[in-house]
C-alpha cells in the first residue's frame, strides 16, 4: 500500500504504513501513541520536565524552530522519527544503530592496545548497546554519545582524536599557505576580462565572488586534510579543483545573501549580515575561518559555533586553546564562553568591534537543538542566516519538515568532491526583532518624548506587569491601558507611557527589555510610576468586573520585568536627581530575579505554572 498524504495544521504530513506512523506528528492521536511519544523524549534525555538540567524547554526552542501550537520539535530526521513511531523493527533504524556501534568499535581498537582491556570495553559497550536499542526507540545519535561517553569515561581520556585532528589543521593550514595555492587563489583567466562589469563596485563583486567561490569550492577536497600527498599539489592542480562546479538549490540565495551574485549587480551599499557558522570537522575548519576571515573583510560579522566536547574528528571549543594553528587562525576573535547570555549581554558584544566570535553550541552531537545552550540558542536568534557545514548538519536541518526562525543555508562535499550547497528559507510566520528593529522603535519613542517636552508637558514612564502573571498577558495589557486612560483624563498636561501599547506578537522579555532600557536612559523621563495593587483594583472596577483571583494582591513588585526597571529606575536617578519614583518602594522588589528562558515572568514560577 503507498503512503498516502494528508494536510495537518498548514503542512504536508506523510501517512506511513499503520495509522501511528505520522509526520509531523500531532498529539491526540491515541493515548497510546501520546505516551510512546512521550517516552521517546525521556529516554533520549529530550524532556524539559525529567531532564531540565539538560533539554531545552520549548520556549527556548522556539528561538530556533518555528512550531505550531501543538507542535513539538525533535532532533532527528523525518525518517528517523517516522521508524521510531513505528514501534516496529527497523531495517532503517537498525542500519544507523550497527554504524554507530563500528564507529565505537572502530575507536576501541585503535585507542586501547592491552587485549584484555579492549576486550572489556568491547563487551561492556555491546551490552549497553543491546540494551538501548532493545525498543528502537532511541535516536543513533543519542545512542552514539552514550557508548562513547562510557568510552571515555572509562578510558580517563578527553579527546582520543587530538592528534589527529590538530595534524588534520595543520595540513590544511600548510595547503593554504603554500605558493602553489597562493599562486592559484590570485590567477585570473582571459574569460574573467570578458565577463567584467563596467564599474568599479561591480569588479569588486566579480572579485569577491571569484576568491570566495574558490574558497569554497576547496571544502569539497578532503584530501586536503586527510592526506600528506597534497604537499605535492601544484598551481594547476589547485586550479582544477577551483573549476569544479556547485550545485544545490542554495547557489544562487547563498551568494545573493553573502551580497556577491557575481554579475556585477549586488548593491555595494548593503549592510553587512550577522552571520551563524555551525563548524564541522578538523581541516576544513582551516578552510571554514579562511572564508570567514574574508566574509569580515567584506563587511559581514561571524560567529563560528563549535562542539561542547569531543566528538570523533569534530572540531570542538577545547580545540581553540589547545590547537596551535587554531589558535592562530582565530587570533583577534572574540571568544564567549558564557553558556546562558542574555540578549543585552549578548547584543552588546555583537555590537563591538569584534568581527569574528567564537562560541560553543552546548553539545557533543553533530547537531541538537534540544541540548543547545542558551548562548546559541540566542545567537541563533540574532542573527540574519545560518552556514551549516556538512552531511550530518543537513540531515538534521533539511531532512526534516520543521522550518526554522533564519535563512538555513548548508555546505557539505558528496563522494564525488563535488560541493552542494542548500537552502531552507525561514518560516514565513516568524516574527524577528533585531536589535536594530528594537533601537529604532526606542528612538521613534524618544522622539515624542522629546517633542512632548518643548511644549511643555510632563513625562511619566509607567511600569506595570504585562507577560509576570503566565496566560494573562491580554489581561494585563487591557488593565494597564484601562488605567493609563484614567490617569490621562485626571492630570493635565502629561505625556504618559503606555509599554503595553508598544508590546507586539513575537516579542520575547528579553527584546522589551532592550527597547525600553534605551528609552529610560534618555533623561527624559519626569516621573517613573510603578503598578500598585490599588492601580490594578481601579482598573478592574472602571471594567465594572471584580478583581480576578490571580491578581489580587499583585503589584509592580511581582513582574520580573519591573523589579529589573526598577534597578534601572535606580540608577538614572543617581544621574537626574529631579526624576520621582512613585509606587511600591524599591526594597520590595527582591522577589522576581531572573526570566525563564524566552518566557515573560519569573523562571521559578514555571514551576507553580
């Protein structure tokens, strides 16, 4: 019987053989289902609730992946999941698990020469395998990292691969700074000539898409780094490699994104992209920074994410202190090592004059969302599009029906050493903010502010609990602006501030909390009102409605938001004397410390909720 196909919630879902094989998957199915549903998250170490030192709770996610209301992300193909869902013996499934345990094999074999050890370690890990693939309900990449951490665990060594990934780069390293190569990168055909633009900005966009193109074309030779003979490599050798074609439907927007289409018609004046770099393997990394470093020149900012630790001949963040030529290629980048940055903390470091900035991703997979930290989940975020490198980050990205909140673009070689570069286009619902989005909002309030103030008029700043209590940010938003209206027909010229006007669909905390600390620090503001409980009281009784349960007794002094404000409030102050502060006093706003990952009240209270 064929697959046949159906339409959920807006997308294309392939039916499977047997009425519990759907992708995408939506709860309600059966009870059943839901609680093997379930059970995949936990036993791969997936779920927010059993596991929150670890997996990432939705909101986080939603940084990254666009989902629908219903929907749940998780890290693995469509086929992966569909065979998992299943619950029945995988031929598909159990071909990816039998890869998984030769390349722990494989690693046992080569690291461990005392034969009695080695035959431990081979039997210890066949049992775990056994037991962990008893149900196929394991994703192989989960499986994977669980073997090898008993390995190396067992082993007490960091990374079996060290040296051979540092002799990995320094091959690559040797290439690229070989006359031959040097020589090749700056050979112009008679054919360029014929094909140049007319003007200055169009025959430096025929250059840059020249040197990149080649640079990129170079990802594809893995002998590059995987072989001594290319020490041999000649001008013409190179010359042929750069001949080599691309294909993929990501030529064309990749380039077109890097702002150098090659036709002499790219807009010179183009801001430079936030670029996110997701790293693969020792060598071509060599090759990676080598673009990069040209993508800087260019106009364009990159953050190159790493592995958390080591992952066979992945590149890792331990590598950028223990790898000389590592070390040297990222020499004047800016390393994060911060795991849970803020959106302030983290756009302030975007906005230096750093162009390159090294971060880890959180994880030893190939790619996992749901483990990733908070650091690149935000940068994710942030920035205008992703570069993923290699095979495995393109199943992950591309092999999947989930779409994704930025430009997904993915370079990897086929076996051929042919390069194709792909391209998944962001969700078109997302809603984004940049920083730039936010500061321009911030100065249009200004501006009136300003304007208010030549004629006269006093400002007041109120700050109230919009996103503290969870669900009721509609709520809030309507007793807030409810009030606001009372207080501007009682007092006589004043400009007062409403946040709940300017609160749009896609805002997270952290966005609002950029925005409004621009507008705050402008020394604009006469009075800082802070909710009372009596505000939220007469607001209720102007709606002719009694006080619902959950608000009564709040005030400013229960919003995560407004005890942050009030730090702030605090310190502009100390500026401008002259700025009163009405509301709950200062040393009542002690509760609320921290948000919850992409959430709008406190994370403690995630818990109550």
């Amino acid at each position: 019987m064929k697959p046949t196909r159906k339409k959920i919630s807006g997308q294309q879902a392939t039916t499977a053989k047997g009425p519990n094989c759907t992708v995408p998957y939506r709860p309600g199915i059966s009870p059943e289902l839901d609680a093997w549903f379930t059970a995949f998250y936990i036993e791969n170490h997936l779920d927010p609730f059993t596991h929150p030192e670890h997996a990432a709770p939705p909101e986080q996610v939603r940084f990254m992946v666009y989902m629908e209301e219903d929907e749940r992300y998780y890290p693995c193909s469509n086929r992966t999941f569909e065979a998992i869902m299943c619950r029945k013996k995988s031929r598909f499934l159990t071909q990816k698990y039998r890869e998984v345990l030769k390349r722990i094999m494989r690693l046992i074999e080569a690291q461990i020469e005392n034969k009695n050890e080695r035959k431990f370690l081979e039997t210890l890990i066949k049992i775990k395998y056994d037991h962990e693939i008893r149900d196929q309900i394991m994703i192989p990449s989960r499986l994977e990292k669980r073997l090898l951490m008993i390995f190396l665990n067992r082993i007490q060594i960091d990374d079996p691969y060290l040296h051979e990934k540092a002799l990995r780069n320094h091959r690559m390293h040797r290439a690229l700074h070989s006359n031959a190569f040097k020589m090749a990168m700056n050979h112009v055909e008679k054919a360029h000539f014929t094909l140049a633009p007319r003007t200055l900005n169009g025959m430096r966009e025929l250059a840059d898409y020249l040197e990149v193109s080649r640079l990129i074309a170079v990802t594809g030779e893995r002998s590059l780094w995987e072989s001594e003979l290319v020490v041999n490599n000649t001008e013409n050798d190179y010359l042929k490699l750069f001949d080599r074609k691309f294909y993929g439907n990501g030529v064309r927007p990749l380039m077109k994104f890097l702002g150098i289409a090659g036709n002499g018609k790219s807009e010179a004046s183009a801001p430079g992209k936030m670029i996110l770099w997701l790293a693969n393997e020792a060598g071509e990394v060599i090759v990676d920074l080598a673009i990069i470093r040209y993508l800087t020149k260019m106009g364009h900012k990159v953050v190159i994410a790493f592995k958390e630790g080591s992952l066979f001949t992945k590149v890792d963040y331990a590598d950028v202190y223990s790898d000389d030529v590592l070390r040297q290629e990222l020499e004047g980048a800016l390393l994060i090592t911060e795991k849970d940055l803020s959106k302030n903390d983290l756009v302030r470091k975007i906005k230096s004059d750093y162009d390159i900035f090294a971060i880890s991703d959180g994880t030893r997979e190939n790619l996992n969302l749901l483990l990733a930290s908070t650091t690149f989940a935000r940068t994710f975020k942030e920035v205008d599009g992703v570069i993923s490198r290699g095979e495995n980050q393109k199943r992950r990205l591309f092999d999947t029906h989930f779409q994704f909140t930025q430009d997904i673009f993915n370079v990897s070689a086929d076996r051929h050493g042919k390069v194709r570069i792909s391209h998944k286009p962001r969700h078109p619902a997302v809603i984004k903010f940049s920083h730039a989005d936010l500061e321009k909002k911030a100065r249009s309030i200004i501006e009136q502010m300003t304007d208010a103030k030549k004629r006269g008029m006093t400002i007041v700043f109120y700050s109230g609990i919009i996103g503290s209590v969870p669900g009721k940010i509609k709520t809030a938003k309507k007793t807030m602006s409810v009030f606001i209206q009372y207080l501007k027909e009682h007092s006589a010229m004043t400009f007062i501030i409403n946040p709940s006007e300017y609160f749009k669909p896609g805002m997270d905390a952290d966005d609002l909390m950029y925005m409004w600390e621009i507008v705050q620090r402008s020394g604009l503001i006469d009075i800082w009102r802070f909710q009372t409980y009596e505000d939220i009281a007469q607001a209720f009784k102007i709606l002719k409605t009694k006080v619902p349960p959950e608000w009564v007794g709040k005030d400013a002094t229960f919003s995560t938001g407004c005890t942050k404000e009030m730090k702030t409030a605090l310190t502009v102050q100390n500026d401008h004397p002259e700025l009163q502060i009405i509301g709950p006093s200062h040393e009542k706003f002690m509760r609320r410390a921290e948000y919850g990952i992409g959430k709008m009240y406190d994370r403690r209270l995630s818990e109550v909720y």
